[in-house]
C-alpha cells in the first residue's frame, strides 16, 4: 500500500488516493497512517527479508538465473539460512527473480502405426553372453542457450560400453540413428554376423526403427 501512495501521491495526492480507496477498503490506511508508516523504522522481518533478498539475488546470479523456487529453496538452506519453500516464493517474487520454466515436450520418437512390426529377437530379454551379440540404440536431447541439441547411441548390452553415436540440431534418420549406428559398425571393426540391433518403436525422417533386426556382417551398415 505504501509503494502504491507512493508511485501516485504527486499525481494525486496523499489525502485524495486514501479517502477514495478507504471508500472501497473500510481498511485502507488513511493518510495519518500512511504518514507514520513512512517515518517508522524497519521492522525485523524487513530487515531480514532486505538480507534474504540481497542474497537470492547472488544465489541466482551464480546459478545463471535459472533455478526456480525448488532448488532456490535448497541453495539457500545449504548457504545456512532458515527460510521456509513459500517464504522464498515470496521473496523471489518481491525481487522480481524467476527461473526458467520447461518448454514444450520433445518427442524423440514417433510410432508409424502403418509400417509392421518384426519379430522380437530377445524376447525382451536385454543379456548378452559377450561383446558384440546384442546392440541396443536410441535418441534423447539436451537443451542449449541455442536450442535443442539430438544425440542418438547405440550401446552394447554385454560391456555397457557406447559403440556408436551421432549428434545434430535435428532428428533425420541420415543424421542421428542411421549414423550412430554407422559409427558404431565401423568401430566394432569384428565380426557382427551373429549381432542383434535393437531400437525403439519408432520412425524419424523416413527410416523405420522399428523393434529388432539382425544383422550379417557389416554389410548392412547403410540399410
């Protein structure tokens, strides 16, 4: 109320901004009392939000200004201060601090319902007795100040290890798993004619990743 009066009292004036807002809120200070709020002293909770506020505005500088309530919450409770969840939301709208908000959802993978489905080849049974038997892929992204950058992989399922991999700025088949799957072919650099491919149900930019396939050799390597 008092940073109201104050942003319109030359406008208007003191005594006229009271009495019209007393009319409509019997509460409202009149102007005896927005004068002795003025000249009062800070009281504690002033004080200590003055403080808080000094230090959410360092907490979220040194964070890139994109923590939101939750995780400003817990930096200042490692930092030692005692405040509450709603008490920063508070505060952090006081200040005028805001974090970054999750953007619409990106879909990796989109299911043909037109193209069929092969057989599965594991039967959904992800073990493998040795390297180079069972290769299992997809596609994730990670957001960027410039956008979303897409990284496909495929990884073997006996030694955990990444054997092929690709990153773009889009998710074309010829870009991202068609290529991953390239790369790790041609570091495999052994026989792969017992080796079975497994990706998600799904097709991006016309090539079908759909379920398993099995593979002879590393003749197949641009299929």
């Amino acid at each position: 109320m008092i940073a109201f009066i104050d942003a319109h009292r030359d406008q208007f004036g003191v005594e006229l901004i009271c009495r019209i807002l007393r009319a409509a809120i019997p509460e409202f200070l009149t102007a005896r009392g927005y004068r002795a709020a003025r000249v009062r002293p800070p009281c504690d909770r002033e004080i200590r939000d003055e403080q808080l506020i000094a230090d959410l505005r360092t907490v979220h500088n040194d964070n890139f200004s994109v923590y939101g309530v939750k995780k400003m919450h817990a930096a200042m409770v490692r930092r030692g201060w005692q405040v509450g969840r709603e008490q920063t939301r508070r505060l952090m709208r006081k200040a005028g601090l805001r974090g970054v908000q999750r953007g619409k959802p990106v879909f990796t993978t989109v299911t043909d319902p037109t193209d069929a489905r092969p057989a599965d080849l594991v039967n959904r049974q992800f073990k493998a007795a040795a390297p180079n038997r069972l290769w299992v892929a997809d596609i994730t992204y990670v957001r960027t100040w410039q956008g979303f950058c897409y990284t496909a992989f495929v990884t073997d399922v006996c030694t955990r290890k990444i054997v092929g991999w690709a990153v773009a700025t889009t998710m074309r088949t010829e870009d991202l798993p068609l290529q991953a799957f390239n790369h790790a072919v041609w570091q495999s650099d052994s026989d792969l004619s017992e080796l079975i491919h497994h990706s998600d149900r799904g097709s991006q930019g016309g090539f079908n990743r759909l379920s398993q396939h099995r593979l002879v050799g590393a003749t197949v390597a641009g299929r």
